[in-house]
C-alpha cells in the first residue's frame, strides 16, 4: 500500500475571487479537488471556470444553512420549511437548524443540489456537508440519511474511516459510538470513505500565527496511514478573506499560503506521499 492525498480547497461557488483561486490552484496542480455549494451566490461561475480549465467535475458540498457574512441562502428544494426561516431562506443559525431540521427535508434539498449538478452537466463523485451539518444535528439520523443517499447515487462521502488524531483524543462517550456506528453503516451500504482527514482544525480566532498552522498541517501529514486521505483547506485572496470575521478570513489567507510553500511540498515528497484526484 501507499499513503495517498487527495487535498480538497472547500466553497467553490462562495463568491468569485474564491473561486478564481480555487481553479488556479487546481491548474497549478497544487489542489487536487474541490467542492461546490450550489445554492451560494457564484456557483455558475464556479461551474463556468471549471469548465473552461478542463478541471474534473467538483464534488458536492451539501449546504443547508446559510452564512452571517452574505445575503441569505435559499433552497433550491420546494417543500422544506424546517431548513428555513420566514422569508424562505437557510437558517444562518446552526442552533436554530439543529431543533427544526427533519431528515425528510435534507434528503429533498440533497436531491435538489445534486440535481442542479446534473444539469449542469457535472458527475460529482461524492459529498460532503458545509459547516458540518450533517454530522451533528439530530443525532445520527440526518448521518444516516446522508449515507443512503450516498449509496443510492454511487457517492462517496467525507468520513473517515479512522478518525483524526486530535478528535481520537478529545472524543469519547456517545459521540465515539455515533461515530463508530457511521462508519459502520458506511461499509455495509458500501459507500466509499477516506482514510482520515487532514487540517487546521483551531478555529481562526484561535490561530497565532501562520507557523502555528503550517505545524498543525505538516505533523499530521507525517502520521499520515496507508490509503486514501484527504487534506482539507479553504483558500482564499485577500478580497474574499476581507468579508469574514472572527479570524476565519486570516485563516483562509493561511490556508492559501500553506499550499504555495515549499516546506508544505517538501514534506510531501520527504514523506512519499501521492497527490490524487479522489478517494
């Protein structure tokens, strides 16, 4: 076996500037996938710059809430009232959709973004959740959910079979068996999984500096299992980073940076571990 990476810039579609690096990192070879939030307001440019890169088709990024920095989402679904406020529009709080939300209207609004896909013209191979919304609300059900359609569709999906090193620590109890449970669930519908995952998890508020993330990133890449995993990241440029708060924009800025630098390439290299297109 190999220790393989497939190293994923989240949020095409967010807005145009992110999506413009998006595509120029995975030009430059230095990104090997990305994701696509098809209700955010640059998806179809997104689709257009993907097209015209010759690039692969990007992944689903399944987006049920909206963001604090934009102008509210909508559903692309009809129908789905416990994923929305009065106005028709994603909730922008995640409490707020973690008491309403209802399997039913995930899997509605999960067809509908895969949909819009299709026409599109784009095969995405897999999903995943932005903001994690799957992955937590509701308990297991919304999870479980998840993974059916995965398996209906010929999906891989974003869980890993082994998880991450600093969650192996801080999990125990209830949440250790859920995760277990998915990932059992996952093997017996044959869904395909990524090894582990990858990441600067601090929050940004939380990030120092750059050095504190590239030294996140860089051990965990030297503890990297055999198989298929993935790195996860964010970039974006400055005009993008600029909308949010909080310290997530100056963690994009790093995230972008991180795979520009040649000790994030030397690693790779020093460690032997092969960029790929999926897992």
């Amino acid at each position: 076996m190999t220790r393989q990476l497939v190293v994923t810039a989240d949020d095409l579609g967010l807005d145009v500037e992110t999506n413009e690096a998006i595509v120029d990192l995975m030009s430059d070879g230095l990104v090997t996938a990305t994701t696509l939030m098809t209700v955010a307001p640059a998806a179809a440019d997104g689709v257009e710059r993907v097209r015209a890169a010759g690039l692969p088709a990007p992944r689903l990024h399944v987006t049920l809430t909206s963001a604090r920095e934009f102008r509210p989402w909508r559903p692309l679904a009809a129908d789905v009232p416990s994923l929305t406020d009065g106005d028709g529009s994603f909730h922008a709080d995640p409490r707020l959709f973690a008491s309403a939300v209802t399997p039913e209207h995930v899997l509605r609004e999960m067809t509908a973004q895969l949909g819009w896909m299709h026409r599109e013209g784009l095969r995405p191979a897999a999903l995943d959740s932005h903001s994690g919304s799957l992955y937590g609300a509701r308990g297991p059900a919304l999870m479980s959910t998840a993974l059916r359609f995965s398996a209906e569709h010929d999906l891989g999906f974003r869980l890993p079979r082994r998880m991450p090193r600093i969650a192996d620590v801080l999990w125990r109890g209830r949440a250790r068996r859920r995760y277990d449970e998915a990932v059992a669930h996952a093997a017996s519908l044959g869904v395909r999984l990524p090894e582990t995952m990858v990441g600067c998890w601090a929050p940004g508020r939380l990030l120092a500096s750059y050095a504190q993330l590239r030294a996140s990133v860089l051990t965990q890449l030297r503890f990297l299992p055999e198989g298929v995993s993935e790195l996860i990241v964010h970039p974006a440029p400055a005009a993008a980073a600029a909308r949010l708060h909080g310290g997530e924009g100056r963690k994009r800025l790093f995230e972008l940076r991180l795979l520009r630098d040649p000790a994030f390439r030397r690693t790779l290299r020093r460690e032997g571990i092969q960029l790929v297109p999926a897992w």
